[in-house]
C-alpha cells in the first residue's frame, strides 16, 4: 500500500514514510496538544500538488481553524478561492441524546455526501471523530458511533486523518486495522510552570518507530521533535 506525506518530514520518518494511503489516522489527545496543527500541515501539503482537501469541522467553527491554517500557511484563502481547499461546518446541534446514535450518523452521513461527492478528494480530516454532543454517552454507545463513522469515512476513497478528543475512548481502536491505518497520541505534562508535549506512535504497522517523542510546536514549521524516550 503506498504511503502519503504528513507534510513533516519528521513525523514521515518517524511512520515509515507517511500514513497508509486512502486510510484513516486517528489523531487523540486533549484540545490544545498539536492535532490540528498536524491536520492543517498534512491538508496544506496536498494541496500545494492541487489535491482536492476538505476539513470537515463538527466541534470547531471553520472561521477558527481557518485563522490557524493561514498562520502555517499564507496562500490558504487563495487555495479556498481557487476550490482545491474546502473548510465545511456540519449541523448536528438540533440531534438530541435520547435520539437513535443511527440518526446522527445518518445526519453526518448525508451532509459528508453533499460536500464529498462533488468533488474528488484526496485528502479528508475529521474535527472531531467523536463530536461533543456524545460526550455523556455509554462506553458503547460512543465505540459503536466511532466504527460506524470510521466506515463512512473509508467509502469516500480518501486519506483521511481524524482527531478524537475523547482520549478514553481509543484503546480498543489501537489495534484494530481493519478500520484504522495509525494511531497518534498526544499528551501534555505540566510540572510546576512548564508544560511539556509528547506524542505517542502506536505500534499497528512494523515500519513505524514507535515510541514517545517530545515536540514542540514551531509557527511555521509545525510540530518539532526533540527526542525520543
């Protein structure tokens, strides 16, 4: 299977190459550990070869992370004008707890098939896997939305990469490859006044050099890391 760049040469080494193609990589950590900035990078890194790109915003409003793409990359509203970069809100507010998990795949569904089938797409994130509104579910019932979403991802024929908050809803995802190319882990350690970020390479592929990394986060650069534990 051939491999895709993140558009970080680092975290390409680090993956053997880059992520697997028209697979999904999971991104998990908390808000404020790197993710979207690892998401903006591999979507600005396909569209500069003019690959179709959307960023499919469930948590987040477009207008913000489209501010956090123009700060890596200045040509972002250009791509936007000429349609090889597309930042989409999806609508899920009006879904209600006590409602079916189906029904809000099947609102999910048919607004990523509204924007996905127009066009081809070549590169796809997910913000977020597991969007907010779940957050007071079972155990179950938020694995059972996961795998299903996985799926619809994988119809779209892209290589996607989703970011999942919900960082206690991942392991049994670690292993399973039938749905998920890799899994990236970020996490922050605060001692005293210092924060530090780490990022865990999961083991699902041989060519990966798993382990924690310690990064920091460049305004221009992306992610840089620093050493290996």
């Amino acid at each position: 299977m051939s491999l895709v760049s993140l558009g970080n040469p680092q975290l390409d080494y680090i993956l053997g190459g880059g992520v697997h193609e028209k697979k999904c990589t999971v991104l998990v950590g908390d808000p404020g550990c790197g993710k979207t900035t690892v998401a903006i990078q591999f979507m600005m890194n396909g569209v500069r070869s003019h690959e179709a790109g959307a960023y499919i915003c469930i948590d987040k409003k477009p207008e913000r992370v489209i501010e956090n793409a123009a700060s890596l990359n200045a040509h972002v509203h250009s791509y936007i004008d000429q349609g090889v970069l597309t930042f989409i809100e999806l609508d899920i507010d009006d879904w209600e707890i006590q409602s079916p998990i189906n029904a809000l795949l099947d609102r999910i569904h048919r607004q990523l098939n509204a924007c996905c089938n127009e066009s081809r797409l070549t590169r796809l994130i997910i913000d977020s896997l597991l969007p907010h509104i779940l957050h007071d579910c079972s155990n179950s019932d938020k694995q059972y939305f996961i795998r299903e979403f996985l799926d619809i991802i994988q119809t779209y024929g892209a290589t996607s990469l989703a970011i999942l908050h919900d960082v206690s809803s991942h392991p049994s995802l670690w292993l399973n490859t039938n749905h998920v190319s890799d899994q990236l882990l970020f996490t922050q350690n605060t001692q005293s006044d210092y924060v530090t970020y780490w990022l865990t390479i999961s083991k699902n592929n041989s060519h990966n050099i798993s382990g924690n990394y310690r990064f920091t986060v460049d305004p221009s650069a992306g992610l840089v890391l620093k050493h290996r534990q």
